[in-house]
C-alpha cells in the first residue's frame, strides 16, 4: 500500500444511537490527566506562549511550552506559583539543556510534562537524555520524547524511558525536510504504523478539522495542530496588513527555518504569512470539540475511543 496523507482516506460512517451529537464525548485521558480534546498548539513560538498556555491549561486543554529563546524557570515558576493545572515544558538535548534540567530539579519545581524535543528522535543523544531524566519521573512527571516515525523507533524510546511518543518528520506546512534531505512519511500511515499501545503524539500534517479525527482513527491519542493556530488572532505570531487586500495576516514559520533559529545553518523550515482567522484559542477549540463530537456521531459511538474502530477508504 502506497503511504497515506489524511486527504488520501475517506472514512465510512456507523449506524449512531445518539440522541444527539452534543452526547458525545471528547475528553482524553493523557498521563493522570483527562483534557476536554485531543488537540494542543504546536510546541512552536508563533503557537504557545505564556499567556496561551495559561488560557489552555486553566480551561482544561493539553499544550506543551516551547524550547526556543524562553526562561523555562521563569514560565515553571510562574505556573507553579498561580497552580495552573498542567505544567508542561519542552527542551532539547544539548550540554545547556541538561543544565536547565538540573536546575528546575534541584528547585523542586512541580512540572507534569517534559516533551524531550528534537527534530530526529531516533538518536543516541535522546537515548542519553531520557535516561537522564528518570530522576524526574519519581516525582510524578510524564516524559514524551520525539519525533519519529518508525515501528521500532516509538518501542525504542519507550524502552529508554518515555512515557509518550510524538510522532511526525517532514509533513508540517512550513517544515522543508523532505524537500531538502527525502526523508518523511505521510502522518496517517505513520500514526498507523506505530504500536497500539504506546500513546502517541501526532506532529504534522493537519489541514483541517476532519484531519485531526483521521488522525484519531489512524491510532493517535493527541494531535497537534501549527498554522491552525497560528493564525488565530491571539496566537503569539505576528500579525500583517495585507496591502492590497486589507485582510490580516499572521506569521507562521518552522522550528528549523532562519526566522526561528536566527541563523543559516542547517535550514529545514521556512516562514508564511497565512490568512488570519477572527477566533481565539478558546473559541477554536469550542468549535474543534464539536466537530470532534460530530465525528463520533457519524462513527457510530459516544467516545474518542470508539474511533479506533470506524473503517476509511482511499480516495483514488
């Protein structure tokens, strides 16, 4: 079978018994949390900041805090200070990120995730830093480690002490991976090659709503979503006049691109303005869970997990 994109499958409704859609519900049990969806920003400047993760943590929505150019003391102690719900950071695998970790140790910080984030997970340098990292498990912290996309990959970084796997290279609006080195997979046969039973993270790809439940169906437990995000009108990004158009536009760029890293070495990312949507985080993901309600409907269930189940077909 040729490797799947989200818009090459098409899934078959269920017979339904709900009385209603608004029946159906779209919580998500991750770690010892339950969020009210599957769904969080990418990890990425122009999608979670401070004030965003604040307003998805206290409305019951997952996020993972990005790596790139923030005091991961300043946002820990100041989630730990106002009690927010989920704390949850990301950070790198470099000699200076290992600093970091032994710093938000020793301060005894309460933090509930810690995505180990890198553009290649597969690598004897996340194997060094998740083992690195079991001290912070005693205290009741959750590790997810990524991206990947193989079988044996997901079964390696669980053997070496993550909890989650975060699943995706390449497939991102504005990620130029598999333009500039070939290496990628399509994120519906990626998510569908992984095991079952490892909670799985899917990072790429999502064009649409229907998209984040095709990813639901592939196998994924969480979904995470970039320019869907970016170009709400509280993202972190910014924002644009179209000159000719008069239209807002926000700032959406890759993790790997020049306009994130601030230099040019390496550049596997690029930058976009995309035309701004006129919702706020908390609105788009009201309309997100309700869609996600509808797709469990046409699934013929009352839950996210009676996805699992629905058949797809390809589209040619």
């Amino acid at each position: 079978m040729h490797a799947l994109h989200y818009k090459d499958v098409v899934l078959i409704p269920n017979y339904s018994t709900l009385s209603s859609r608004t029946e159906a519900d779209t919580s998500v049990v991750l770690g010892k949390h339950i969020f009210k969806t599957p769904v969080l920003p990418s990890n990425m400047k122009c999608t979670i900041d401070l004030d965003t993760a604040r307003a998805l943590s206290t409305n019951g929505y997952f996020y993972i805090m990005h790596r790139f150019d923030v005091d991961l003391e300043e946002f820990v102690c100041t989630a730990n200070r106002e009690n927010w719900p989920c704390i949850s950071i990301s950070i790198g695998v470099n000699e200076s990120d290992r600093t970091i970790y032994d710093l938000l140790y020793d301060l005894n910080f309460h933090i509930d995730f810690i995505t180990v984030d890198i553009a290649h997970g597969h690598c004897e340098k996340m194997k060094e830093v998740l083992e690195y990292l079991q001290k912070f498990k005693s205290r009741g912290t959750q590790i997810i480690a990524g991206n990947i996309v193989t079988n044996k990959a997901a079964y390696d970084l669980i053997k070496w002490g993550a909890d989650i796997v975060k699943a995706g290279i390449g497939q991102g609006y504005v990620c130029t991976t598999k333009d500039k080195t070939g290496f990628t997979m399509p994120m519906f046969s990626c998510i569908r090659g992984l095991p079952v039973h490892i909670p799985v993270i899917a990072d790429g790809g999502i064009r649409c709503n229907g998209d984040i439940t095709k990813a639901l169906v592939a196998g994924a437990r969480m979904v995470m979503c970039g320019s869907m995000f970016a170009k709400l009108i509280d993202s972190p990004s910014a924002s644009y006049k179209d000159q000719h158009t008069g239209e807002t536009l926000k700032e959406y760029y890759g993790s790997a691109s020049f306009h994130n890293k601030g230099y040019n070495k390496n550049i596997e990312g690029r930058r976009e303005l995309v035309e701004a949507e006129h919702k706020t985080y908390l609105e788009k993901m009201l309309e997100i869970q309700e869609d996600l309600q509808s797709s469990i409907s046409y699934a013929g269930g009352s839950k996210l997990d009676d996805l699992v189940r629905v058949e797809f077909k390809l589209t040619q």
